[in-house]
C-alpha cells in the first residue's frame, strides 16, 4: 500500500521515490511501506525476533507506532 503523502506540496526533487527506496532496501532485507499503522504492527509482532533492527521511516509519529510497537512486543 502506499504511504501516506502528507500535507506539504513537493517537488519530484524534494521527495522521495517510496517504491525505488523500498526496492533498493529489499536487495538487503526485508522492507515495505504502509498508510496504516495497525499493517505494520503486526507483521512485526509476528516476525521479529531477539536481535532483529526495525527501521521505521516516517513524515510524523505516525499515530504514536513506537510505543504500539515496543507495547506489541513485550
């Protein structure tokens, strides 16, 4: 799905591609984009493990996803 743009107009040379960013990533690891926040919540509760780095990448708080994360998680 696709992330959430916000409310700030951009240039093509002041924003990011997602999709190239996400393809570039995942010839590393693992990597996707999200307009939810529930979306990504869960599929790190389900796979991550001990050790494991999460990165999140947002243009806010994206509905306060840290803590919902770290509440998952424990």
């Amino acid at each position: 799905s696709r992330p959430f743009q916000g409310t700030s107009k951009l240039s093509d040379d002041e924003s990011l591609d997602v999709e190239e960013m996400i393809a570039k990533i995942s010839s590393h690891s693992p990597a996707s984009s999200f307009s939810e926040v529930e979306e990504p919540i869960k599929i790190i509760k389900d796979r991550a493990q001990p050790g494991d780095t999460v990165r999140i990448m947002s243009n806010g708080g994206f509905q306060g996803i840290y803590k919902k994360i770290l509440m998952a998680l424990s």
